[in-house]
C-alpha cells in the first residue's frame, strides 16, 4: 500500500471527486436536522414521529431505486474510460426512460404503498394520520429525485463532482429556506415540510438539466438519441439494476424494522431513534464522499484496462476513509449532546436519544468499511456480490440478532445495527479478495 500512498497524483485524483461529494452528501442530512429541528420543538412527539414515518416512507422508495445512480455511475465510468462517446450517451438515455417509467409505477400505486407500508408500524393514529398528510405530497417528487439520481450517477462516471454538488446544493438550501418560511413562518405542520421538499427536488432537477445538456456538447455523435436505444446495452443495466434493487430492499429491511421495533416501544422511543437516525444519515454522506470517488475511479481505470490506477484509487480512498470515520467519530463524542439539544427540546425524547447516544460514537468505526467497498463494487458494476452479501448479512445476522435482543429493548435494536454493518463489511470484503485473485477487475 506504501507506494500507492506516497504518490501525490492519486491523492489529487480522489479528491477531486470526494471532497465537491462530501460537501454536497452532508446538505443533504443537513436538511433531515432542519426538518427534525422545525418539527422537534412543536409541543407534541406525534409531530416528529409523523414525520419520520412519512419521511421514511418516501426514503425507502428512493433507496430502493438507489440503483438508478449506482448502476450509471459505473456504467458511464467505464464508457468514460474507453472514451466511446455512443456509450456515454446511451448509458444516459437508458437510465433516464427507467427513472421516468419507474416514477410512473410509483405515482399510480402510492396509495396501495401507503396502506401496505403504515400497516406495519405501530404508531399512534395521530402519527399515521400526520405521517400520510406529509406522504401524499412529497411522494409526487418521485420523478424529479429519480431522475436526479441518473444526472448525479452519469456526472461521476463522468468524473464531474462540481456540477452534483451544485444540484444538491441547490436543492438542499431551498428546502431548508422553505422549511422555515412553511413550517415557522406560515404554522404548515408537517405538510410544510413536505412542500418544500417538493418544490426544491423539480428546482433540483432543472439545475440538473441545465449543466448536462452543456456537458453533452463536449460529446458529440453523429446517431439521433432514439438510435442509441439498443436492446443490449438496456438489458445489461437491468440485470445490473435488478441485483442493486434487492440488495437494496434488504438494506431498507433493516432500518423498516428498527423503525418498526422502535414504534412498539412508544412515541418518544420512535421519536428518540428518529434523532439518532439523522447521525446514522449525516455519517452515510459524509462517508459516500470517499465512496463515490472510489466508484468513478475504479470503473473509468476499469474500462481503460490500468491495474495500477485501479489499485491506487482503491487504497488512497480506503485510508482516506478511515481517516473520515474517526473525525465523524470524534466528532459525536464533543458534540452529540448539544446536536441532540439542537434537534429537539422535548424532554422525554431528549433524555432517550442522550441514553442511546454511545451507539452513534462508535459507528464510524464499524460502519467505514462498507461504504468504502460498495464503492470499489458499484465501479466495478459487480451488482451481484453486493446482492449476495447484503442477504447474508441481514438474513442471517441482523434479523435473528434483532429478535433474540428484542428483551433489551431498544439496546437490543442499536446492537443489532452493530452486528449488521460488521457482517455487510466482511461479506464484501471476502468476495473483492476473491475476484482480485481471479483477476475479474482487471
């Protein structure tokens, strides 16, 4: 690893596309604060377990589809790195009528989502009748964040961090101001907070629009767009899509059941956790910085055949990583107690989120090094190794952890957590050691 870490080209290489990413990811749950800081000082929990429910909803649908930005990072990365302009184009266009038929599914089946997903969270009725108000409006920026997710996936295999970081910044400073002026300024609720998530991801997505019809021009080819359609390349991003679309359902498993197991034990313990999850979220972006530049990386040296520009981006991003983890980790240990404060002044809920408040300092730790495999995966567009490991991880380790710890309460469900994010790293971690034995990267 020593000659790969005291070359200054690759260090400059993998910041150029983390540190823009970390800067726009952390807006991102910087915006979950907001929403949970507005919400978290009306006089009652319902308030903040409706939102979290509603929110999460939405989020679950949004993960799930997580493949649209994955699967065409790795995809563009590789047409980037072959320098094949036709594939550039081509990974666009497919990605993009995926996200707009998908977006259609979701919008006619919401309200059957709605009524399948509530019917197993135990929270009061104030909650489900406060969590579906917020559901029914922000569920109709499905096709904008969808679509968002291509134009970020497609700008990094591109090798272009500036432009996601100004959509997401975009977008995420809107709702934040909106938030303020819904929800403090006009007494919305929680509908306030949902507006504005909905008229910041279509500002989002026009930003997007913009900057990617510049870049294409740097891309020219002499085929019309519907003649890039081709029924290969398009089944390649299913088969991709389809195994990050499991693993990715298997990933929400796990935090639908946390929230699950949290309603059971009362609003404030719900409301608690949803404090929480904003550490668990802020530390996921934070770290996806690193991970998204190991992505672009690894898919552009894959598809240019460069082993040692491959291996390089894989350990400086790793070290650098791990570096990130332990600052995350410091700082939840100085600080956490005063985000909590900041989060919410209900008293029973802040003393409950302050008892838990252990389990998010050693996280960064534990939880590094699946971020940073994923990244090296997705690049490498090895969807079914993620799919694999993801089962194992959560079938075997977290569900049957979760329900023998289920006397512990919501210990039980934090340690739980714990056991998942080891066993989702170790399983990545065998599988890369294997193929790079068999040489499958390259």
């Amino acid at each position: 690893m020593t000659p790969y870490w005291r070359n200054p080209a690759l260090h400059q290489q993998t910041f150029r596309l983390a540190i823009p990413m970390i800067l726009s990811n952390l807006t991102v749950p910087l915006t979950g604060l907001v929403d949970t800081a507005v919400i978290g000082h009306l006089d009652e929990s319902h308030y903040l377990g409706a939102t979290a429910v509603g929110s999460l909803i939405v989020t679950m649908i949004l993960w799930a589809m997580g493949f649209l930005r994955m699967g065409t990072t790795g995809f563009a990365a590789q047409a980037f790195g072959a320098q094949d302009n036709q594939d550039i184009r081509r990974v666009l266009l497919n990605a993009c009528l995926l996200a707009l038929g998908i977006s259609a599914v979701v919008l006619a089946c919401h309200t059957l989502i709605w009524l399948v997903a509530i019917y197993f969270i135990d929270g009061s009725q104030a909650v489900k009748e406060l969590g579906q108000v917020y559901f029914d409006i922000r569920i109709w920026a499905i096709p904008a964040m969808l679509l968002r997710y291509v134009f970020i996936g497609w700008l990094l295999g591109m090798q272009n961090a500036r432009v996601p970081l100004y959509i997401l910044l975009v977008t995420n400073i809107t709702n934040i101001a909106l938030d303020l002026v819904f929800v403090i300024g006009l007494d919305m609720g929680v509908a306030g907070v949902a507006w504005a998530s909905l008229i910041a991801d279509y500002l989002g997505l026009l930003i997007g629009g913009f900057y990617i019809a510049r870049l294409l021009r740097r891309h020219p080819v002499v085929e019309r767009w519907l003649d890039l359609i081709r029924k290969s390349a398009l089944q390649a991003l299913l088969n991709l899509n389809r195994d990050i679309f499991i693993r990715t359902l298997a990933l929400e498993l796990v935090f639908y059941l946390m929230t699950a197991n949290g309603a059971k034990l009362g609003d404030d313990v719900l409301a608690a956790n949803a404090v929480l999850m904003n550490f668990v979220l802020l530390l996921s972006y934070g770290l996806d910085g690193f991970a998204h530049a190991v992505e672009a990386l690894v898919g552009k040296y894959i598809g240019a055949k460069d082993r040692y520009q491959f291996m390089g981006a894989i350990v400086v991003a790793g070290i650098w990583s791990l570096i990130c983890s332990l600052l995350f980790a410091l700082i939840y240990a100085v600080f956490g107690t005063t985000i909590i404060d900041i989060l919410t002044s209900i008293e029973s809920v802040n003393q409950i989120a302050q008892e838990y408040l252990i389990y998010l300092i050693g996280l960064p730790i534990i939880a590094v090094w699946s971020y940073w495999l994923d990244g090296i995966f997705v690049g490498a567009t090895r969807a079914k190794e993620m799919r694999n490991s993801m089962l194992i991880a959560v079938i075997t380790v977290y569900v049957p952890v979760l329900w023998l710890l289920q006397p512990l309460g919501n210990h039980g469900i934090w340690i739980a957590f714990y056991c998942f994010m080891f066993a989702r790293a170790l399983g990545l971690w065998v599988y890369f050691v294997k193929l790079d034995k068999q040489k499958a990267f390259c």
